[in-house]
C-alpha cells in the first residue's frame, strides 16, 4: 500500500510501484482498489468500520504467510479517533532553492535565548519541500484552476485575474460561486475549467504578515513550537520574495530579534487543558478566583491580586523556559508586592523639600551610588529581555541596600525632623525600575506625591 504509509512507499518506489490512493474522502474504497470487480469492495464499509475485512476476504487461501505485530498507529489528536494516510496530490514550494539565503539571512539576528538559533537553523537545514495545501473548508485559496483533465494551471495571468474577482467578490466567493461560474476565467481561455477547493496553509498566510509592516519587525515574540510554524515560514517568504525580485546583496530576515518563550504549567508542572480541570485563566488570579478553583472543599484562601501580579509572576520567571503557576506559586509573589507597597508609603510619607538642600552624609552618597548601580543593572537585564534577572536584581536592592541598610540607619534623623536624606531620588529610581511591571503600583504611587513634587513636574 504505497499511498498510505511511509514504509510501504519506500519499498514499493525501489522496485517501480507508484503510489497510488483507492479510498475516497470518506475513507471508502474507490474502484481502482479493485479494478476486476469493483463493487465488492466500493460497496464495503470504510476502512475505519470494517472495510479491510472484505480486503482479506478477496486475498482468501492465496496467504502465503501471516503474523501479528504491534506498531504505531496516527490518532487525531482531537477526537482520539485513528486516522488513515492517504497519498494525494498537493501544492509544495521549493525551499531547497533559497535554503542558503535563508540561513545567511539568520545570521545577522539576535536570538533570546541564544539556543533558538541552533533550533531554528536546524529546521531550516533539513527542510527541501514545504507541502503548502490544505484540504479545510476555510482559509485562502489557493487560485488553481483545473482543465477538463485534472491538470492544474496557474499562470500570472490566471492569478491576476482571480485576484481582481475576489478584489469584487471577496475570497469566500471562490468557494460559495457555482462550480461552473465563469467569472474566474480569464477571458481569452478555451476549453472548460473548474476552481480548485485546497487551502493555503495557515503558516504560509500567517508567514505573510509581514507584507503589512515597513521593513523588519523589531521583534519576533512565540513559543519554542514556532521554529517550526511563524518563524520559519515569515522567514521563508520573506527571503524568497527578495530571491525573486532579483534584489542585490545579502537577504535578510523579517526580524531582527527572534525572542523565544516556554510554556505556562500548573502548580505541578502539568501542561494545562480543560479535559483535565487545571486550567488557570489570569482573571481567576486578578478577581481572586483561583483559590475558588483550587480548594475543591479545603479551605484555601487567595485575596485577589490584581493584575501587577501577574506581570510580577510572569517578569520573575525565566520565560525562556516552562513556568509554573498556582497558588503557592502566587504567594510570594503576593508577599513581594506587599513589601513595595510597605516601602514606597514610607518613602511617600517621609519626603521633605528641604532634603534638597541638606548636605548628603557618608550614608545618603552611599545610597545613591547602590541606587545608580542597582538602576544600571535593572536597565541591562530589561534591554537583555532577562526581567527575571531585573526583578531578582530589585528585590536583593529593596531587601539589602535599602530596607535593611538605608531605611533602618536613616531612622533617627527622621524621628528628629532634620529632612535630611535622598529619599525622593531613592522614590523616583524605585518608580522607575517598577514601572515596566507594576505599572498600576506605580501610577497609583505617583497620584499620591506631595503637593510641591507635582508643581515641579
């Protein structure tokens, strides 16, 4: 059976059998099954309730040998249900030809992290053919026209000319017309032609995109699964239409960062799906409702976090990898917004104008060179796209240098009024480094700044 398997191909194409497909798209048997007495197998049940019995009843006693073995059967992964390969005629582009370029093109791109490089220029590598027909009752079509032969013609003409009617008509047209409306045929063609029914690939359309934008996208942001989908294939056409227009110098890329992101887990590292229960949508933790769908009886508490905690919980994770998510997971998250909150009430209540003009101590210079260094580092790690690193940098400054160092020796002097220290820089760099991630934190903090800061700014 060359058309439907692998194995079965590359042993029948050694020895001169063509592949050959005699079940229909109801997976019933066609009359080239049995070309001597068709009907005993057309009028058969299909191939997924029983119909290979009747195979082997028209084999009967000429069985030279048989056994049973156990081997991999495809199953959709939808309905759970076994499906059958069918070897059919399909539309494929020709990668091998601009394979090269694409790879050159690659190297003038920044990779987060740096091993989707190797992944993607892997896929790239073993790539020669890319099957871009679909047989879906949706999508682009694409515009092939069929003689009264079967054979396909698609020529610029013919594709200038469906483009104008669906310009008039819209795409769904092709598919709602009449088999027989010959609006889509060019004029100056003979003979009798009928409109093709595949569809583009969903990664070929979606690989387009950037035909809307005006040169490379500053950043291509998917998870680790589009080295094989976006990526490759909005690379793919953008290199190929630059071959075909003949273009000088070197191709590029539609991208000039490639940033590559894990996958969102439950508490327990399990993937998350609606069949198993554990899904976890961000209102559930923003409305404080994850707690509800975790407790199942017990009684577990989760206020609700709004959703700085979210953008806190996803920036402390190394996105470059799974990340987990639940409620023991939120807490500290929980815990770590309390602590700005805490800080940043202090640092707005203990602010004075004539801290402006007091003379910085040995401990107030202090301060600041670790408030420069600490904003430096932030910075580096957000243009590095590590937020992990930036939120684990803040953190260690809030806890350490701040909280535990500064704050605490700076007590006295407040207790005694002198409106010394650099608590406003300190405010205004500790704003800034939150912002990127607790936005509404910091908005809410700067609506709250004294009178004589908001008549400066």
């Amino acid at each position: 059976a060359p058309g439907h398997g692998r194995d079965d191909y590359e042993v029948c194409s050694k020895i001169g059998i063509e592949a050959f497909a005699p079940i229909d798209d109801g997976g019933f048997f066609t009359e080239e099954a049995y070309p001597d007495d068709p009907e005993k197998l057309t009028k058969a049940s299909s191939v997924m309730d029983g119909g290979s019995h009747a195979v082997l009843e028209l084999v009967g006693d000429d069985v030279l040998g048989s056994h049973k073995q156990r081997h991999s059967f495809p199953y959709d992964w939808r309905t759970k249900r076994p499906v059958v390969t069918r070897a059919t005629a399909q539309w494929f582009a020709d990668v091998g030809s601009i394979k090269d370029d694409a790879l050159e093109a690659l190297k003038d791109v920044r990779f987060v992290p740096k091993g989707g490089r190797n992944r993607l220029e892997a896929f790239i590598t073993r790539r020669s053919e890319w099957c871009i027909s679909r047989q879906r009752s949706w999508g682009v079509p694409i515009p092939a026209l069929y003689d009264e032969n079967g054979n396909a013609v698609m020529t610029t003409e013919t594709i200038d000319h469906i483009i104008s009617v669906m310009e008039e008509r819209s795409s769904s047209a092709w598919f709602s017309d009449d088999p027989d409306e010959p609006a889509w045929i060019p004029p100056n063609m003979e003979g009798k032609y009928r409109r093709g029914t595949d569809t583009m690939d969903v990664w070929f359309d979606s690989g387009s995109s950037w035909t809307e934008t005006e040169g490379p996208a500053d950043v291509y942001l998917e998870g680790s699964d589009q080295h094989r989908g976006w990526f490759q294939s909005s690379l793919l056409t953008y290199v190929a239409t630059q071959t075909s227009k003949e273009t000088t110098g070197k191709a590029s890329a539609p991208f000039k960062t490639l940033i590559t992101h894990g996958f969102t887990l439950d508490g327990k590292g399990k993937k998350m799906s609606k069949s198993e229960g554990n899904m976890i949508v961000p209102n559930e933790v923003i409305k404080g409702l994850l707690s509800q769908a975790y407790s199942r009886g017990n009684r577990l508490k989760l206020d609700p976090l709004g959703p700085d905690a979210i953008r806190l919980w996803a920036a402390s994770a190394d996105f470059t990898s799974d990340v987990l998510i639940g409620p023991n997971i939120l807490r500290p998250v929980n815990a770590s917004l309390i602590k700005y909150r805490t800080i940043i009430k202090m640092l707005l209540g203990s602010i004075y104008p004539e801290a402006r003009q007091s003379p910085l101590t040995k401990l107030d210079q202090m301060a600041l060179v670790q408030l420069s260094d600490t904003m430096s580092e932030v910075m580096q790690s957000y243009n590095d796209f590590e937020f992990y690193r930036a939120v684990s940098t803040i953190n260690r400054w809030v806890a350490t240098d701040l909280s535990a160092f500064y704050l605490e020796a700076l007590k006295d002097r407040l207790y005694c009024g002198d409106g010394g220290g650099v608590l406003e820089p300190i405010l205004i760099g500790f704003l800034r480094m939150l912002a990127p991630i607790t936005p509404m934190l910091v908005e809410e903090a700067w609506s709250f700044r004294p009178e004589w800061m908001t008549e400066d700014t």
